[in-house]
C-alpha cells in the first residue's frame, strides 16, 4: 500500500494495513450503569451499595449530567466525627468507646438527606474517545470505576470498572 504526502511516497508494511481499529472508552464501557439521582436519599444509597457490593455510584441530575460519585468513602466519612475526618484530624478514636450505638444514631440522622448534598465532586472522568491506554492510567491513578462523560453536554453515557478493563486486555484473540 502507497501513501502520498507532499510529493513523498511511502509503502506502508502490510502489518500497518491489518490494525485494529483503536479501542476506545466507548467500546469498553457499560452504556446502562446503574446510577443514584442527585436527590436519591442516603437510606436508598445504602441499600443499593450493600445489594450492589460496588464501592461507588455516579450520580447524575434530572437530565442525566454526570455530578459526581458517591459511595462507601462519602457514607463512611458522614458517619464520623468530623474531627477524624479533617486532613490533619484526629488518628484514633479510642477514647470514644465501641461506637457502634453512636455510628447507628448517625446514620439514623442522615437517612433521608439527599445524596447530592454529599457527592464527591473531584471525581475523574473519562469521555468516550480516550484511548485505551489513558482510560487503563487514570483507572489505576484513581483506583476507581470511571464515569464515561460526553463533554458537550455533561450526560453520564457509561462507566467502566476495572474488572471490564482487565476483561479487554486479558482477552484472547
């Protein structure tokens, strides 16, 4: 195969002709996650992470805008005292005792918040063109599931976990 570019001709190694399309976010990903609604409550959070065994949930707007994540860090971060939580807090919480009354009764209080109020706004996206290669590096800088954002319009169009990058890459030919 001849390619010309400016005058200058140069055969392309058959090998060069039977690539592979690049793989990109977009055929990796899930395109139907299961996401939490920015006013979904911290009650239904929680049940959907203990039934869905995953650490985070996208949570989009009333038209489907990626706002952020929220899961089991947010929830966990809710129920201590904030003096643990701060970035130079406190490092043990002995002297408060077992907690486990304490931990319930703060939940109990939060239940019905909306999740919106609690999201984890830093999260990294990914939108569906990347390149494999850069979804696999901010997949393992994050170790995170990756929300798949369409930038134009800010809609959630998928997520991909881990477990589907290494299912792509572990892939037999």
């Amino acid at each position: 195969m001849a390619v010309q570019c400016h005058g200058f001709q140069e055969t392309l190694s058959p090998n060069i002709r039977k690539r592979k399309p690049a793989m990109t976010a977009a055929a990796i990903m899930q395109s139907q996650p299961v996401t939490l609604r920015h006013d979904d409550t911290i009650s239904r959070a929680l049940d959907m992470l203990l039934s869905h065994r995953v650490a985070n949930f996208p949570v989009v707007d009333g038209e489907g805008r990626f706002i952020g994540q929220f899961g089991t860090h947010c929830l966990l971060g809710l129920l201590l005292p904030k003096a643990a939580i701060l970035e130079e807090g406190l490092e043990d919480l002995a002297f408060l005792g077992e907690g486990g009354d304490q931990l319930r009764e703060r939940l109990r209080d939060i239940r019905e918040e909306p999740v919106g109020r609690h999201v984890n706004f830093a999260t990294p996206v990914i939108q569906p063109e990347a390149p494999l290669m850069e979804t696999v590096l901010l997949a393992y800088r994050h170790n995170a599931a990756l929300p798949v954002v369409d930038e134009p319009s800010g809609r959630l169009v998928g997520t991909i976990s881990p477990w589907d990058l290494l299912a792509v890459i572990g892939a037999k030919d």
